[in-house]
C-alpha cells in the first residue's frame, strides 16, 4: 500500500516545485472531475437518458454508459498515478469525444422531435469540458518537456 501511495500524485515530491502552482488542480479538482464523469457513466447505466433511450437500443445505451464509466476510471487513474500520463492522453481525448458526441446527438436529436434542442444541458456538458482540455495541453506540454529532456540526454 505505501508503494502504491508513493506512485500517487498525493506523496511527497509527486509535484515538483515548479509546477506547485497546480498542485490543487492535480490533487483534487481533476480527480474530482474524473468521478463526475465516472457517475455519469453510472447514471447512464442505471437511469439512462431520455435522448439517448429513443436513439439507442437499451443495450446500447447500457454500453456506451460502462464504456464511458471505464474511460473516466482510466482518465482518474491516470491522473493519481503520474507516470500513467499516457494512459490519460488516451483517456481524455475519448472522454472529450463521448462528450462532444452527446453534445452533438442534443444539438441534432432534441428529446422531443420537432422541438428546440435543450440548450441548457448542452452548456452545462460544454461547460465542464475546458478543465479536461486544459488538462490534455498541460499533458502535451509535459511530454514534450520530456521529449526534450530525452533529446538532450541523448
């Protein structure tokens, strides 16, 4: 257990200095994020979603809320264990795609036809997607951080 929190972004030294400005975003508000996103995969499961009831079959539904529960576990361990950085690329850019495809299917497939989409719940789905994104150019600058680092050992 001890290794495993010495691997955290929550042990001593996980944050170098230079980077303790974002140390409450690293700490807490990303992985806050990330069980948001995994509840909301829940909820897809289990209460579903009255767009997503009339475009997909049930069992599709079901799907693609366990596929989005996973892609946020996987965006959330990548961001309490650092060096998993990769894995969160892949996980955030698919969160992101899975957002903006909701977000699409609100715009294009209202709840009711012949009605205005619910713009509402289209901004509050936009409204989240910043801080992922924001986290995917912090991701990108540190790989190439890396990626010089390398160069120059090299």
């Amino acid at each position: 257990m001890r290794r495993l929190f010495a691997a955290s972004i929550w042990a001593p030294g996980a944050i170098p200095p230079d980077e303790w400005k974002y140390r409450w975003l690293k700490r807490l508000w990303l992985p806050i994020y990330d069980l948001f996103a995994i509840a909301a995969g829940i909820c897809a499961v289990v209460f579903g979603s009255r767009l997503l009831n009339r475009l997909l079959d049930g069992t599709l539904l079901d799907v693609v809320g366990i596929v989005f529960t996973g892609v946020a576990l996987v965006c959330l361990l990548g961001v309490m264990f650092p060096r998993l950085w990769l894995v969160e690329i892949v996980g955030k850019v698919i969160l992101v795609g899975m957002i903006g495809a909701y977000m699409s299917a609100i715009v294009f497939y209202p709840t009711v036809p012949n009605e205005s989409p619910n713009w509402f719940v289209f901004a509050m789905l936009g409204f989240g997607l910043p801080l992922a994104m924001f986290r995917l150019s912090l991701l990108g600058e540190e790989w190439k951080e890396r990626h010089a680092e390398q160069e120059r050992d090299a």
